[in-house]
C-alpha cells in the first residue's frame, strides 16, 4: 500500500463528509439505523427482541451515509409496523415478524424505515485493499460495488453524486 492508496482513502473520507454535509443542510430526509439484540433470558427473565437505536443515515444506493461522514454497508431493512399475527409461517418469515415487532415496539416513528445488520466500513487503505464490501481500493481508486455479485466497481464520486441528486430530486412518481 502505497501513498496513492493513502490519497484514495483520504479522498474518500473527504467527500463522504463532504456529501453527508451538504445533504444535511439541504434537509435531505433520513432513516434510523439500529442494532438487532434477538429475544433473550437475562437473570431468568425472558426479554424480547429489540432494535437499539445507533444514529440517522441517508441511504445512498448501497451505502448508508451517517450524519458524521462514517459509511456503512446496507444490510436489513424493517419498518416500524405491526408485525400481524404469528401464522406459523416459515422461518424466515418469523423472523422477519419478530424484527418488524422489534422496530413497532422501539423508538422508531410509525411507520419508518430502520436499517439494521448495517457493518461500518473502516475507511483505511488496509481495510479496503481486497474487501468484499460495497467499498474497496482498486488501483488507487475507492470504488462502489453496486452489487455484492459484480467483481467491477464504479468510482465513488461521481456514485456519490449520483445518489445524492436522486435523493434530493427524486424522479416524479418515485417518493
């Protein structure tokens, strides 16, 4: 690794927190992102899943862009919804309800998005030389990985103000 990897990964923190400052003074909307506990005994006294709260991110494709210009991969999704009744469906879908629960009973307003099982991204030239991630260092260049399947990138810039238009004007008919 070497000074233009350093410059890469330099740059990218530049304008993440570049974005992140420039959606917040637009007033661009955001969504909660949380941490899953999964329902639990503690001193023999059964708790139910929950989603604890970790800040507000944008969701940039398939970034989730923290306030503070810290990233995150995209993981799960839920809204703050009634779960319905349980009826004895298949596993996932159980897990699902319970997860929807979670979020219903949390601090979260009704009916919002809250992301969850979303890793932080350590943006550093070690961490992102040979990631598997949305995010990775390629020839000195921080590229997006539009899907986990792709093995090409996209550079992040030009991605990020992609996203950022479309969340700030989204198309007609799309919110």
């Amino acid at each position: 690794m070497g000074m233009a990897d350093a410059q890469a990964a330099a740059d990218a923190r530049r304008t993440l927190a570049e974005t992140a400052a420039r959606l917040a003074a637009a007033g661009a909307p955001t969504e909660a992102v949380a941490a899953f506990e999964p329902a639990a005994r503690r001193f023999g006294i059964p708790r139910k899943a929950r989603l604890v709260p970790l800040g507000r991110v944008w969701r940039l494709g398939v970034l989730l862009l923290e306030e503070d210009g810290g990233v995150r991969a995209t993981g799960r999704v839920t809204r703050a919804v009634p779960p319905g009744h349980p009826g004895h469906m298949a596993v996932s879908t159980e897990e699902r309800r319970e997860v929807r629960a979670a979020a219903h009973r949390g601090p979260f307003p009704a009916g919002s998005t809250v992301h969850y099982d979303a890793d932080p991204i350590e943006l550093t030239p070690e961490a992102l030389t040979g990631a598997t991630g949305p995010l990775f260092l390629e020839d000195g260049r921080v590229q997006v990985r539009w899907s986990l399947s792709a093995s090409a990138g996209r550079d992040l810039e030009p991605y990020l103000a992609e996203r950022e238009a479309l969340l700030l004007d989204p198309p007609q008919g799309a919110t």
